[in-house]
C-alpha cells in the first residue's frame, strides 16, 4: 500500500509533422485531470518531434513533463546529446524503455535501459552537466518479477492491463519504495483491441468490453475511467498512466466530474 498522492500521468500523442499545435490542444484539454505529461519517443515505429523538445513545450505552458526515451533510435553520443539538451531546457525526468519494433530497417545500436540510467545517473558528477538539477529515470515492467536493476530506478510504469485482480496481485509481489504507476488505456475499437493483443501477448482485454466498444465507441473511454478510479480506490500504486489515445477530450470531460 503507498501513502503517496496519487498521481495521473497522461500520455500525449507525439506530432509527426513539425506542428505542435495539437499537442497544445492536448495539453491544455487534459491539464486539469493530468499532474504530468509522458511524451513517448518515435510511437510505434515512426518519426516524431523530439520528446525532449515537446517535454519543454509542456513545461513552457505550465505542466509537468516526462520525456521518453527508446534505446532502439540512438547509440551513446545520441544519448548523451539528448541529455545535454534536456539539461539546456530544464527537462529532468525519463521514462526509458527498449522501444517499439521499427516500421523500416532494424536498431540504431546495443544501448541499453540499463545502460541509459547508468549514463543520466553518472551525469551527476560530470562537470558538463554541473549546476543542472540530478536527472530521474523511470523504467517500464510487464506483470513480471522486477529485477534488481529497475528496482533502482526512480519510478516504474507498469504495463497497461484491463484487468484490476491481476494488477493488484502483482503489486503484492513488488516490494519497492518508489512511486508504480499502473498502465491504463482506452480501447477506441475492435480493431485496436485485435492489435493490441497482437503487439503485447501478454494482455487480456475482456470479450465483453471489445463487443461494448463495437456498440459504442464511448464504452472503451466509460471503461478506461472506470479502472483510473478502482486503481485509485485500490491503494496499490502511486497513480496511473493514462493512454487515452484519440479519445482524449471525452477521457478529460468524465474524469474531471469523477476525480
């Protein structure tokens, strides 16, 4: 159980032209649900506006930003140029993850996660980083053992799950003293629920819950807040992150009636 706030994270959509003017709109609309703004990095596959640099744009209107960053897209130099960036506009926290499978060609290099938090915590005591505040990186984990090395990370992001039973039952297996936040996503169609499941084999998404999305496309948004409120209820984690997809407006318009 935590006695930390508890927090909702909602993931904005990455622009893949260089136009952040949707992306304000997204901010804007989920800014009074959202304590903070996860920016992925390349979504599935494709090119985006550098997260680093929507991250700032977050801050610039006021909001809390976390950067993602895959190990798929840069090797070391890479990195630590989106570090130095990062540093220059006073992003500090990460979300680091392996990165989803490219839409053409294969992997940049061999980074790691594990090698990308040695690199943001070893920038501590680099002198080009000096005045800069310590960098936070969050790492993401599948209803699995945690391994020793993300249990040292500065926060965890668990895995999108539509079922609550098997989210508590692996938080009881996780002795960590930092913030979990547990993934939720809104399912905006039979179709997405089909990719889905073909992309993560690991995730269960209710028949029932696909039939009511065919029905009405407000059933997945319905059921996506639903699980925000009984993952808060719970107990169990320090907050949620929020994937709402296209469906943000309707997502942002319920949940700030219920929260």
């Amino acid at each position: 159980m935590t006695d930390r706030r508890f927090e909702l994270i909602c993931e904005v959509e990455p622009p893949t032209r260089p136009d952040l003017k949707r992306v304000r709109h997204q901010i804007g609309v989920m800014s009074p649900i959202a304590d903070s703004f996860l920016i992925p990095d390349n979504h599935i596959g494709r090119a985006t506006v550098s997260s680093v640099a929507v991250a700032h744009e977050v801050q610039a209107m006021g909001a809390s930003g976390i950067a993602c960053l895959n190990s798929r897209d840069r090797n070391l130099l890479g990195f630590r140029r989106d570090l130095l960036t990062a540093a220059a506009y006073g992003v500090d926290r990460f979300l680091f993850v392996y990165g989803d499978k490219p839409s053409a060609g294969g992997r940049t290099s061999e980074l790691t996660v594990r090698a990308m938090i040695e690199q943001a915590r070893g920038a501590a005591g680099d002198p080009a980083f000096a005045g800069s505040p310590p960098f936070r990186a969050g790492v993401t984990s599948g209803l699995r053992p945690l391994p020793a090395w993300k249990q040292a990370a500065d926060f965890v992001f668990l895995q999108v799950s539509y079922d609550l039973e098997s989210l508590l039952r692996w938080r009881e297996t996780i002795d960590v003293d930092v913030p979990v936040y547990a993934g939720v996503m809104v399912l905006a169609s039979a179709g997405m629920a089909r990719n889905l499941a073909a992309a993560i084999p690991d995730i269960a998404i209710p028949d029932d819950l696909v039939a009511a999305v065919e029905r009405d496309r407000d059933a997945g948004v319905a059921a996506a807040c639903d699980q925000v409120l009984a993952i808060r209820d719970s107990g169990a984690f320090d907050g949620v992150h929020l994937v709402p997809v296209s469906r943000y407006r309707q997502v942002a318009a319920r949940l700030e009636q219920q929260l």
